[in-house]
C-alpha cells in the first residue's frame, strides 16, 4: 500500500532517518484505559506484504485522541502512513511510485474493524506487543501527530479502499528514505519501545526489528 519498490533498493537509502516529533510528556489523567489498574496494553503491527502499520484495540483506550473519536464503535483501528499520491491511487503506476522516492506530500490512512481479521486482506498478519501505560499514550500521540490540522481540524481526503476506512492529510513528508516502514517503526521507537526506526525502508526490516518485542502475558 505505500509507495515501495526495488527502485528504492539503493545504499544511500541506509542512511535515511525517522521523522521523530519532540518527546511527548505524560499521559493526562484524562488517559485512564478501562479496567482501572491494568499495568500492560497490546498494540498490533500490522504486516501485509510490503506494507506495515499500527493497529490499537479501541478498549485498550481511554480518552482517546481527535481519530479515535471519530470512531467510537470500533473494536479495533488500523494506522498505516504512505505518499500521498500513490497510496490514494486506485491503480497506481510506475510514475506514482518514482515520484514517492523524493520527498511529497503523505496521507494517513485509518480503518476501524470489529475483529484484526476485517483489517485488511491477504496474507495480512498482526504481531501484538506489550506496552505500559505511557507507552501506549506515546504511541497514541505519534499517531495523532501524523495528521495535519491547519485549522486545528484533521483534513479528510476521502473514502480508502476497504470497508470503514478513509484518506487524512498528514504532515509529515513520504520519500524513498522514509516510507511507510519507517513510519511504523517511528512509531514503537517513539514510544519507548527498544526498536530503531532509522535506516528500515521494507517490512521484512520491521519485522525483523520487532521480533524481540515482547507479548502481554496472558489473562
């Protein structure tokens, strides 16, 4: 789904870096995930292809941010970061992706599910991770931070390609050194988690690099 391909296979691109927002404080009290006194929270990775994203179970949430609001029956959102231009192409072409390997405007892409299995399709899989509470409002707050708002408002760009899902404007920039990998990444590295998002341009990086992550235990 995002703008990837061999042409980005280039050694200059090893040295790409995330786009890392300034550290964010401490979760409000506001931020309070149900049941009360619950000292770990899951968030998936969503790995589907080339492509990656976030995945955060809607009760593992409590005051949520401006996107989760605006879903407020879902059971589960999925995040996922690319260019703009061939992320929101129905069919995109070879001058799409060529275009995605300079630095260009991006899009957020969210889709709210009942169950991880209606998140996507094909051999899409999520791997869950284990985060304490300011953690998982770090990584609730790298998400929210992708969106653009110029007038305080996220942008909607229109209706994404699956059931329940559409198009924001995000205010970071997409290029061949910073794709929708390294976005994911960005996104567990911001919140604490010991992942390094620098230099990862495909899935098969960010699968590698949270491999070592560590699950929840079990209820």
């Amino acid at each position: 789904m995002c703008a990837l391909t061999f042409l980005v296979c280039l050694s200059a691109v090893q040295s790409g870096c995330a786009e890392l927002p300034p550290r964010a404080g401490a979760p409000p009290a506001a931020f309070l995930p149900s049941p009360a006194g619950r000292q770990t929270f899951e968030i998936g990775v969503l790995i589907a292809g080339w492509h990656t994203g976030i995945v955060l179970p809607r009760s593992e949430l409590g005051a949520g941010g401006h996107l989760l609001n605006r879903y407020p029956r879902a059971s589960y959102l999925s995040f996922g970061w690319g260019n703009r231009r061939f992320y929101m192409a129905a069919r995109p072409r070879s001058g799409d992706a060529l275009a995605a390997l300079t630095p260009s405007p991006s899009a957020l892409f969210v889709q709210a599910a009942s169950s991880p299995a209606k998140l996507s399709t094909g051999d899409a899989r999520v791997h869950w991770v284990c985060l304490d509470r300011e953690e998982l409002w770090r990584a609730d707050r790298y998400i929210e931070d992708s969106l653009s708002r110029p007038n305080g408002r996220a942008v909607d760009l229109g209706p994404g390609p699956l059931p329940d899902s559409r198009f924001y404007a995000s205010s970071t920039h997409y290029s061949g050194v910073h794709t929708c990998n390294t976005w994911t990444l960005a996104a567990l590295q911001y919140s604490g988690l010991p992942v390094r998002a620098a230099g990862a341009i495909f899935a098969s990086q960010v699968s590698r690099r949270i491999r070592g992550l560590r699950a929840c235990p079990a209820l």
